[in-house]
C-alpha cells in the first residue's frame, strides 16, 4: 500500500463525487409532477419511467459498490466459491419474469406503494403485513452500512483520514461528509436523485470493468499466468485452518453448498425492498418484462468483475481486510488518474443503491407502521414528509453501525438480511399466483422460518476467525440430507411447509379468512387499461391481525 494520500486520484473522485452530488439535487426539477407532497413522487419518481431509466436504476439498484467490491474479494480469499454470484444472477432474471409484472399491474392498480401494502391488501391482515414490513426493514439496514463500508474502503485505499491511531472524527470526517451529501439530496429529490445518477454510476463501472479486463492481464503476463499464479495461492495450507486456502473450482464436498446458496440468493433478490421500488417505478407492464431480458447484461459484467479475484492474487496484493483487495489491485495497477475513476466507480456505485435503500425502508414504516398503527388517517403530504424524516434516520443508523461496530459484525448482519428477507417469499410470491394460502399459516411459516434461520446463523463459527463463534457464515448442515447448505434455503422450505399444512389444518376448522381486495383482472392490467387507481383508504384491510 502506497504511503500518504493519492493526491491524483483523489482529485478524479472528488471530481465525479461532486458532479454526481450536484446531479443528486437537480433531480428534484427532472419530471416535476404538479404536486410532490405523495410517496408515488417523492418514494417513486413519480411511477414514469421508461424502460432505459429502470434498467439502469435497477442495475444501480443491485449491483452495488458492496459487490462491487465483495464479489472479487470473495475469490480473491477462497477461490471459484465465490462465482455462485454469477449463476444466481443468471437463475434470478426468469423467476422475476413470472411475478414481477403481475405484481406491478396489481400495485398500478391499487396505488401500492411497498410489498407489504400488496400483501395487507391481498391477505386482509394487518399482522402479515406488519411481519413483512419490518423483515424488510430489518434486512435492508444491515445492506445500507455495507455501502458505507464501500465508501471506507475506497477512502482507506487512497489514504484519506489517516491511519488506525488517527483521531476518530478526522479518520471518519470524509465519511461523514459522504453521508451528509448523500442524506441532503436524498431528502430533496427522492428516487429522482438515483435515477439520475445511476446513469453515471453504472457508464463508470462499464467503463473500468473493460479496462481492467484488458489491461491488468498484459501487465501481469496474461490469463495463463494470473490462474497459475492463484492456482499455487490456493493450494497453500492456511495455518488458521490446516486447510488449503482455496480452490480454482469447487470441491465436490462443496457443490450442495455453492448450488444451495446461488438457488437461495435468486429467490432472495427481489424480495428487497428496494428492488421492489425500482420495480414499481416504471411506468408500465412492458417496461418491467423488456428490463427482465436485458438486466442479464449486468450479469455479463460481474463475471468480468470476479475475475479481478484472481488478478490481485497474481498481483500480489497483500491486505488484512479482505475487502480492500480490489481497491489497492486498482492503485497499483492503474495510473493514478484512471485509479481515481475506478475509485469514483465504487464510491457512486454505494451512493445509488444506498439512497434507494433507505427511501424503501422508509417507505415500508410511513405505509406499513405509521398509517396503519400510528395515523390512519395520515394526508399524502403527511406520509411524504414521514418518509422523508425516516430516510435519513436509516441513514444515520447506517452510519452508526459502520462507525461503531467492527466491519464483519455488517458483513454477518446483511447475511443475516438475506435469510430473513427470504423468508417474505411465500407471502408475495404465493399471494402473486394464489389466495389459497391462509394468512396465519403465513404468518406461523414466516415465524419458523425467522427464528430457526436466525438461531441456524448463531450457530455458525468463522472458519477463518477462532475468536468469532457465532454468525461466521450462512452455511449449515440441511436436517435429514446431511449435506452442507445455504441456511435461508431451508429455513425457506421449512417455511412453506409450515405455511401448507397449517393451511390444510385452518381451512379445514374454517377458520376466518382475510378479506381479498383484489380481482383477477388486476394482475394483468396495464397503465392504459380501464380502471381507476385505487388508493388505500384508512379502513382497508381493518378485518384482522
């Protein structure tokens, strides 16, 4: 790691770093409706995007700077095991195809604004709702701090805000000011301010991600060598482990593992709250059908992207903080100023989904906590202005947790998210296509599911780490297979099974359904088809809890 701050390549991310800031809050003016004070404005641009604008506020929305630097980071430490980012992505886009536009015209519709106001309208519970609300919350906190880390390592990389004994506000003030700009424009522009710049995020990463490919390889003597030179890494015995490192290609003993985890992280992707924003930003059923067949595109992209694993092993890089191996490969291979384009690359590609992020989770406590159990009769202007204040109090308990807590605590957290948000599947998913499930044998599926998944991770030791006894992974042995496995995935199926015979049981005693608020022809319906928007009034869905 070089000494002292790099100047250059500072000055190229402040450069883009302002340009993006300035783009943030003339978003505000871009597509002005004739009133903002509504969650469809300001939490969702509006409902008027094309299909251009949702990709790119998609792909800014999932490939974000945490994978950006994580996906490489992964095979830079264990080798091909970290590629199940590559498949799951590839698996993801089908599933989508199936339910995403039902869930768009459906939400057109009736004027939903979060998954949750979807499933209280389809189920007529409260308590279903409430349940998916706060796992969304939940689940996105952890994801939001992790765009922070990305931010941190960029910073560390370049040496802004000095080394570990430096004092803790002038080591953290860059961050700091990072958060502000970002909570600032945010607050004023809505879903706006990362629609707009994740034209320039993602133009970025294209741009860096073609370089890279080419030019680390002719400098590092070509692909041949950079396997080569992993090849002998891997097969090096860690000393924490008594293990080989890694692997170029997965063991066999690891093949439940790696196909467990890619099946259950396509599941899980869209069940973020902020995917689901991006989604019902778009203004038709076409926009969201056109996006499932280029968003592979990315795809494309993140399989260059783990291949900058292999490069910072040939390259010899050296960090105690896995998650810096990307970005100190880009100092030591790049000339300084392109070095800060790719810095500038990660550092927006954190500000996007991050704003996305926690306008999502505001949005799911203004619908799904705040009018439905604080002020039903909230106006529009109110639930916008709640939303408002709630973004940027996510954004602060972001902030504190990546400020106070040590960097893997974040890391386990948001493998934590993946496995309880993956537990809200079968009540949109199944609710998409069918009423016949029960709401409360949803409801005890989603508990089964919480509860066994979390105390599954409690359970887990870091293999890496002796000191670290719980949360060190979110792999464990599948109860009756024997194999190792990815724990969503089967605290998922113990989920729905749960939610199935309890289904069986309660229809049988007749127990008293929800009421459905939705027809047929509603997930079919289109933005020019006959029917007026319906907005949820204050006494929807009062049946039960």
């Amino acid at each position: 790691m070089k000494d002292g701050v790099n100047g250059v390549a500072l000055g190229v991310f402040v450069f883009f770093f302002v340009a993006v800031t300035v783009m943030g809050f003339l978003a505000a003016r871009w597509r002005r409706a004739e009133t903002e004070h509504s969650l469809d404005e300001w939490g969702l641009g509006g409902r008027s995007f094309g299909t251009w604008i949702t990709w790119f506020l998609l792909g800014g929305d999932l490939y974000t700077a945490y994978t950006f630097v994580a996906v490489p980071a992964a095979i830079y430490a264990a080798g091909a095991a970290g590629f199940f980012a590559v498949p799951y992505t590839i698996l993801v886009y089908p599933l989508i195809f199936t339910f995403l536009p039902r869930l768009w015209s459906v939400s057109h519709r009736h004027g939903y604004v979060t998954t949750s106001d979807f499933v209280r309208g389809r189920f007529g519970s409260k308590g279903l709702s409430l349940a998916v609300a706060l796992t969304g919350i939940l689940a996105t906190m952890p994801y939001i701090a992790l765009q922070l880390v990305g931010i941190q390592a960029v910073l560390d990389v370049m040496g802004v805000g000095g080394g570990e004994n430096t004092n803790w506000f002038v080591k953290d003030l860059p961050l700091l000011i990072a958060f502000g700009v970002l909570a600032a424009y945010t607050y004023s522009s809505g879903l706006r301010a990362p629609a707009l710049i994740a034209f320039v995020k993602d133009t970025l990463i294209y741009i860096v991600i073609a370089v890279a490919i080419i030019y680390i390889p002719i400098k590092l003597g070509g692909f041949d060598d950079i396997f080569a030179k992993a090849g002998q890494a891997f097969s090096q015995t860690n000393p924490v482990t008594g293990k080989p490192r890694g692997a170029l290609a997965p063991a066999e003993a690891t093949q439940w593992t790696y196909a467990t985890l890619a099946l259950g992280s396509a599941l899980a992707l869209f069940m973020y709250p902020h995917s689901i924003t991006a989604t019902l930003s778009s203004k038709s059923r076409d926009v969201i059908r056109r996006n499932t067949t280029i968003l592979p595109l990315y795809s494309l992209m993140l399989g260059l992207l783990a291949l900058l694993g292999f490069m910072a092993i040939a390259a010899g890089v050296k960090v105690t903080n896995g998650q810096l191996a990307i970005p100190q490969l880009f100092e030591d291979m790049f000339p300084s100023w392109f070095a800060g384009v790719a810095f500038a690359a990660i550092g927006i590609g954190a500000l996007v989904p991050a704003a996305i992020m926690s306008i999502a989770a505001a949005n799911l406590f203004t619908r799904n906590i705040y009018k439905d159990f604080i002020k039903p009769d909230a106006t529009p202007e109110q639930e916008t202005k709640v939303s408002k204040l709630v973004s940027l109090l996510v954004k602060v308990g972001a902030l504190v947790f990546v400020l106070t807590m040590d960097k893997t605590v974040a890391i386990n957290f948001q493998l934590l998210g993946g496995i309880w948000i993956l537990q809200t599947f079968p009540s949109l998913v199944g609710g998409l296509f069918t009423r016949w499930f029960h709401r409360w044998a949803l409801l005890a599926g989603w508990a089964v599911g919480m509860v066994w998944g979390t105390l599954a991770a409690y359970g887990v030791a870091s293999p890496t780490n002796p000191s670290q006894k719980h949360f060190g992974g979110s792999n464990a042995e599948i109860p009756g297979i024997g194999e190792m496995g990815y724990i969503g995935l089967t605290a998922f199926v113990l989920n729905a099974v749960v939610a199935v015979i309890l289904t069986f049981a309660l229809r049988a005693f007749k127990a008293p359904d929800g009421i459905d608020e939705t027809r047929p022809e509603d997930y079919t319906a289109d933005a020019g088809d006959p029917g007026v928007q319906v907005k949820l009034p204050p006494a929807t869905a009062e049946t039960s809890h």
